[in-house]
C-alpha cells in the first residue's frame, strides 16, 4: 500500500501508461513487466518468509502473483480517499489466502 500510496497522485496517468504499455503492438513492454512483477513476487514471498518447494511454491507464487495483480488493477479505479477500498480488498484477500494457507500441509507452509 505504501507504492500505491505514492502512485496516488498520478494514478491516471500510471492508469494511462499500464494500458498503452498491453497493447499488441509492445511485447518488449509486457515482457519486461513479466520479469518485474516475477521478481517482485519473489521478494515478497521471501520478505514473508515462505520457503515451499516445488508444486507448493508455484502455487505460492501464483496465488501472490494474482493477489499482486488483482490489487494493483483495483487500485488504479479506486477513488475512495487514501485508497481506502483498496486497502479493504487487499485485506480481505489476504484474509482469504491466510484461510487457503492453513489447508496446505504443514511442511509445505
């Protein structure tokens, strides 16, 4: 929340250049976006000190990269004050992945 907080007064505008920057024609731009958001997923997952291997970790890393993504695109349409419906949608996904998190096995938690 504190990078979109910062993002905030430009939100339009960031709005403006994530949408040019999936347009067909800039496969250079998606790819680069790609790497990014993998490697921002990585720290996230060692920031939060997760250390699940093989199929646990890539599911994992797919259900932080949606989480990532999902609260990213409704942060940039969110006009409530302070993001403040942001913050709740992040909260209740958090909410929901701590529910998903304690059904996997111990040793992969």
């Amino acid at each position: 929340m504190a990078w979109l907080a910062a993002l905030a007064p430009h939100r339009r505008v960031t709005r403006e250049m994530i949408w040019n920057k999936l347009e067909p024609g800039h496969l250079h731009y998606q790819l680069n976006g790609l790497l990014r958001v993998s490697r921002t997923v990585q720290w996230l997952r060692e920031a939060a000190g997760q250390d699940a291997v093989l199929l646990w970790r890539a599911l994992e890393e797919l259900a932080l990269t949606g989480l990532y993504l999902a609260t990213f695109l409704y942060w940039m349409y969110d006009d409530s004050p302070n993001s403040q419906e942001t913050r709740r949608f992040l909260m209740r996904q958090l909410g929901r992945a701590e529910r998903c998190a304690r059904m996997m096995p111990k040793s992969s938690r």
